[in-house]
C-alpha cells in the first residue's frame, strides 16, 4: 500500500524530500533546448537529467500538472512519459493536480489517475471541498491498487486565510475541520506503520498550524509545500514530522530546479547545481529533525 | 467579453441550456465503435455528432475534463479537437475542469486554459478553496482575452453540506462565504448586461440556495449542474434566474447524451433523442422561468 511504501522510501533514503518536477521551458538550459525541435521533447530530456541527477539522494517526486497541461495535448504525453520514466528509477511518484468533482466524473479522475488509466502515478493531490462524493472514489482507489491521494488542508500561500482560516461556531477554523474530515476519510486505509495513504497537504510557511495539525492529525502523513522558494525552512517544517521523525514529505521545486541560480551557477552546469542543493536540503533537515525512526 | 457573449448567446437562441459533453466511450453506440479503432477516434466522431445535432437548439457546451483525461495523453488531443470543433459551430465552450493552486502554478492553468495556450475555452470552472492567490491569476486572464471562470460555491452533491454547510462564527455559511468572495472577485470584469465574467457554480439540487444566492450575487452569473440525472427540475432552477429571465445556465450532461435510453430509442438514434430531449428541456425552462428578458 501507498502508505507504507512512502514510508519505507523515506527511510531508505534517510531524506524526506519530494523533487517538485515543475518544468517551464524557461528552465530548461539553451544545450538542451537547441537539440530539439519540439518543447516537450526538450523538457523530458530536461525532466530526464533532473531524475537521473537525483534518484540516488530523493526517491520521491512530485509533478505538478499545470506545467504540463501548459504545454498542451503533446505535454499530456510528456507527463506519462515523465511520471513512467520516474518510476522506471524507482522513485515514487505523486502527481500535482489537486482534481475535484463528485459521482460519476470523481471515478473518472481517480480511474484516470490511480487505477487502470494510462498516466499510473502513485498519488495524486485532491481538493475537498466538495465532501465525501468527491473523496470516496480516490479512496477506493487507494484501497483497490495500493494508491495514496493528498487532500489540501492548509495551504501554503498568503491568502489561504481568507477561507481556510475563518472560526466556525464550533470554534474551529475551516482547514481544522477539514483536517477533521481527512482523518476520518483516512481511517480505512491504515498501513503497518500507523499512518494512512489518505494525506494532507499542509503549507511550511504555517509552522504553528503545521505543528498542531500534526498532534490532532495522528495518523495522516503530511505533503508539506512551500519550502525554499516559498519561505519555508527546515525550522519551519520540523513539526511536520513525529517524535519518530516520521509522518511527512517535503517538497521543493524551484530550489532544486533553480538551484543554480542560487548558488551562481552557468544554467548548463543546472544538473550538479541541483545534487548539491539536495544534498544541502537533506542535511539541513537532518539537523532540525529528530530522526529517531531514520537513524 | 465573456460574461456579455454567454447572455448575447443565452438570448439567441431563447435557452439557457448547457451542453455537457462527458463521454464515457460506453456512450457511444457499436456503429461508430465499430469503425473506428481508437477509442478516441470514436469518442470524437460522437462528441461531433451531438454537436451537430445539438448547436442550432443550444448555444453552449460544457466538456467535463475527466473524462478527457480518462482517455490517457491521447484524450487530451481529443479535448482540444472536440472544443475547437465546438468553436467552428460558434458554441461558446465551457471546460469543466475545476483547477486550483496559486501563484506561478495558477498562472500556468490560466495560460493554458484561457490565455495562449493550445486547448482556447472561453471559460473555465475552478475551485476557490486556496483563495484570492488561486483565483487573480485566473480573473487577469478573463480581463486580458475576455474569457470566464465559474467559482464552486455550493455543490449539486448530496454531501456537499459537510463542508459547505458549516456555520461560521458571522452567522454565515462557509458557502455563503465563498459567495461573499466570489461577488467581490467579480467586480472587475462587469459587462454591459450588469453579468460578470466571473460566475459561481451552484446544483439545481438546492433550489433554496439557489434562490438565496440570486438575491445575494446580484452581477454573478450560474452555472446550474444537477438537472435532470441528478434530480433537479426546470421548477428547481427557476429561482436561479433574475426577473428578466437572465444570469444562469443550466446544464444537462446525462440528461442529453443518454437520452435514448428515457425515451426508450435505439441506441444508434442517440442523436435523434438528444435532439427531443434538447427541445423538451428548452420548453420545460421556458414554462418554468419568467423570461421578460428573452422575450
């Protein structure tokens, strides 16, 4: 199952990290871009040496599918191939794409997505707005293949407040009883290390949010956005994890596929920029992190 | 723009109709099966069908992402051609895909969908569970090439109320809220008709709510799922109208495409009873609604 495969991934690796694989054709450097004709084609050679550089340091990854979707029907194809060539390296594989919708349409997303469809991630994020019609399908999925799904809670962006963050009479805030609804969406899909393919997406630039959650929200592992780039640190996302140092993924795109940037780099040289980035973020973390699960 | 096109469109042909165009491939009957040898090639030939059966009674169609991408990299193509050949017919297409995320990423969905991106929707559906971040992005395309967006307010599905439905400490309800702040993400792109360009989804299964929000979202326009599979009737979503008959659309995906069955038809007629059921549909909402505006 989904849950404890993450889980032995993590530990494996000795790094919570998910490779956000968020390619504009912006980022892909000029070598690569003048060997091809088509965009997409450079973007996967581009996705290509980003996994290459990086499937021995972080063994998840993330696609974020606007990126893909932006470059058309061609760019639906680079997704599959992207996502096949990931899992080819033994990453696991979590699509971005936040889906959404109720009955009949929810079962074609999560069929799409999760079971017997072409594109085969591993797990996909999903917003739950709509309630249990619109979350019941992926959970069958995640039960019937071995599947995970991540339903947003928290988001890591300035203005999540302006729903999420309103006080219910309960006296809760919207995002803690969405928090409450993904923990019992959760509780048929349990794995052997306590914790549930049914995740929760929790922004790190809300550490205080982040740590409470993570006490009320015992067996719900976290994907934690907005590292690096975001703001985020390894300081605010420590309370992501347990006492155990498990329970939680964290992701970064643009640190790792900007990396070059930051440390003034030539885009050509964007490949060995992005390894020593990683390897930074994974010892960062293992210095903010008590890892008692990992050592 | 388009909140002036879809009420110039509206009045045109006398119905406030949607077409919604979900294809399951079991939809289409064994004659085009059977000459086609991609599943997709099939579906294409029947979404053309329908629309040219259907586009000089209804001036709308909505395709349901889902089932696109059900179809693997090669449904998104067929998304493409099925929205563009929906165009060639002068509908005005709405692509029912509920995307959300914020910043760089919802620009990447806004270009793709609304801006220079291949697939060219006039509107598109979105979620506005991550707030203001997740929809300007969406709202500046609208501005810049005159497109649209509807907003989930409240859901046609039966447990929509677990989230929607929750009091918060102003007395209102969480939809209620998302109501507040779709009608002020509305003000910036008001057409001549009184109609923004951005609009609110709300199920014709909850005519009370419907009614309530017509009277609260007074320059939001509908977008009305839930009639006729899903229970609603043309009494249901009268309310959804303004006194002059304008400010919604009324969808009927299943109602439609599965229309031989009701009417007890061969399946190979599905294009005869589509048209029937297109006619009965457009009679049973002009009984129903006050149509001073169309009249």
């Amino acid at each position: 199952m989904f849950a404890d495969r993450l889980h032995e991934k993590v530990l494996e690796f000795k790094n919570p990290t998910v490779l956000g694989l968020d390619p504009l054709y912006d980022y892909v450097p000029k070598s690569i871009r003048n060997s091809f004709v088509s965009e997409c084609d450079a973007v996967y050679e581009y996705n290509k040496k980003m996994i290459d550089s990086l499937h021995e340091i972080i063994g998840i990854v993330k696609c974020q599918s606007a990126y893909y979707e932006l470059l058309g029907p061609e760019g639906a194809l680079l997704l599959k191939k992207t996502m096949d060539y990931a899992k080819s390296k033994q990453m696991i594989v979590i699509l971005d794409c936040k889906r959404n919708d109720i009955g009949s349409t929810a079962e074609a997303y999560a069929e799409a997505y999760l079971g017997n469809g072409q594109y085969q991630a591993d797990c996909i994020t999903v917003n739950g707005y709509l309630g249990s019609d619109g979350i019941t399908p992926f959970v069958k999925k995640c039960i019937e293949y071995g599947k995970g799904i991540y339903i947003l809670v928290k988001t890591s962006n300035q203005s999540s407040f302006e729903l999420q963050d309103l006080t219910l009479e309960s006296g809760r805030m919207v995002y803690e009883q969405m928090a409450e609804l993904v923990s019992a969406w959760g509780k048929s899909v349990i794995g052997r290390y306590g914790y549930s393919s049914v995740g929760a997406v929790v922004g790190a630039t809300y550490p205080k949010q982040l740590e409470s959650l993570r006490k009320s929200m015992t067996h719900i592992p976290f994907l934690v956005p907005g590292y690096g780039a975001q703001g985020g640190s390894a300081f605010d996302v420590k309370s992501a994890f347990d006492s155990n140092g498990n329970g939680a993924v964290i992701n970064s795109s643009r640190g790792l596929l900007l990396a070059y940037k930051k440390q003034g780099m030539d885009h050509e040289q964007f490949d060995k920029a992005a390894i020593k980035e990683a390897l930074l973020m994974k010892e960062q973390l293992n210095q903010h992190i008590v890892w008692e699960g990992l050592k």
